[in-house]
C-alpha cells in the first residue's frame, strides 16, 4: 500500500524539492501552499502532484484541509512540516505584527499541522513528523528574533513530541539546512552571497535536493530508530 506524505509549502524551493523527492521514492505526494496561486499551479502541471491552499498559521483552515487530503489521498502517514516566512528586522524596530505573523506560521503552524493528524498516527501505530528547521535556530541570527524564536521552537516541539510517540511508532525529528540555493537566497545582492558563502566551509551553498534527501530518509522505514533527533545539513557554517 503506497503511503501518504504531506508536505506544506510544497510547491517552492526547499518544499517542492521534499514534495519531488518523495514522490520519487513512491509515496503519495500532497503538497500546501498560501500565497503563489500560478506557482502552485505550475508545479503541479509538471509533476503530477496534488496541490491545496490553506495557511498553515490557522488551525481551522488546518483541520479542513487535512481532512480534504484524506478523503481524496487517505490517511497521511508523513507530514513535513516545512511552510515558513520571514519579516526580518532588528529587534529595536519590529513590529508586534511581524512577531506575530513569523510564530503563527514557523511555530503555530507545526502544531496546527500536527495535532489534527496525531491521533491517527497513534491509532495506526506507525508515522513519521520531520519538521524542517533553520541554522538560525540553532545559532540565532541579529535581525531574526522572531524566525530564530519559532525555529528554535520547532526543535523542542520535534524532541518533546518525539518522546510521545515512540512507543506508538510514530517518529519526529528536525531537518535543520543552512543557506540554500533556493530563489529566495539566489536574489540577494552577489556581494551579499558571496559573504553568505564564504562563511560556509564547504565553500557552497546547499542544493534543495540535499535537504530533501535528509527528509526521505527520515521518512523511510529504515529509520524507525531515530526519533528525537536534528539532522544538521548547513555545509559545516555551525557545528553541533
């Protein structure tokens, strides 16, 4: 019986590379979005993987979403929680609303995301939680107080959920990259990326396709013993 994986921002970047990967590997493929209508509907044109819209930052919009999933896929076996924004500033001049908007999606998102499916995960006694994390939020970034926050956040979601689930077969873990070749990071200023680089000691960025196949592992049946855990994949930029 093919598995279901569910991917949130699944369409772009870091996410669409997930969504690919797993695909590639066999499971059944959903994949969230938010904001690009034509991306999303791009990208399910090219790959044949089912796309649906909903914020990630609203439980509600969480629970009817996954239940559309299932009717249409069945019951979700993996979810990677992946959606993330960012509203960069330093902390002397943020907002509360770009607080706020940064926790309600990087954080909140992962338990509006997870709670809906957790049970059943437990009734089925098998499931796989990766939550997709950041360099930053393991070693903070000036000018990210809210991103840091949340991703730091998702660690310790990841390593106290996981405690739960194990003994009902369910693993959770984190997927931390560091700076990747996504369109995001490729539009800085060339001067700017070239300082981003040269901090990395593998001399590079990271490919989408590296993070994704951190996530088909821990996705695997291979890996039922590792749960609780923090892949880094940053290029050697932070140790831990």
């Amino acid at each position: 019986m093919e598995r279901v994986a569910l991917v949130t921002g699944g369409t772009r970047g870091i996410g669409a590379a997930i969504s690919k990967a797993l695909k590639h590997e066999g499971y059944k493929v959903a994949a969230t979005y938010f904001g690009n209508e034509e991306a999303a509907r791009r990208f399910s044109t090219d790959t044949g993987i089912a796309t649906y819209k909903w914020s990630v930052s609203d439980y509600e919009s969480c629970v009817v979403g996954i239940k559309k999933v299932e009717e249409e896929m069945g019951a979700i076996d993996i979810l990677v929680n992946n959606a993330g924004i960012t509203r960069d500033a330093m902390f002397h001049k943020i907002t509360f609303q770009e607080w706020k908007e940064v926790i309600d999606t990087n954080l909140n998102g992962v338990f509006n995301m997870t709670h809906p499916i957790w049970n059943g995960m437990r009734d089925r006694k098998f499931g796989r939680v990766i939550n997709i994390s950041s360099i930053n939020g393991q070693k903070g970034q000036m000018g990210q107080a809210n991103y840091s926050a949340a991703k730091s956040g998702d660690i310790g979601f990841s390593k106290a959920l996981a405690q739960e689930g194990a003994f009902k077969g369910i693993t959770v873990n984190t997927v931390c990259p560091g700076y990747v070749a996504t369109d995001m990071v490729n539009a800085v200023p060339e001067q700017v990326r070239d300082v981003i680089i040269s901090q990395i000691p593998v001399g590079r960025l990271g490919e989408a396709s590296e993070i994704a196949r951190c996530v088909t592992f821990l996705a695997s049946d291979e890996a039922g013993f590792i749960t609780g855990s923090t892949i880094t994949a940053n290029g050697g930029q932070y140790i831990v």
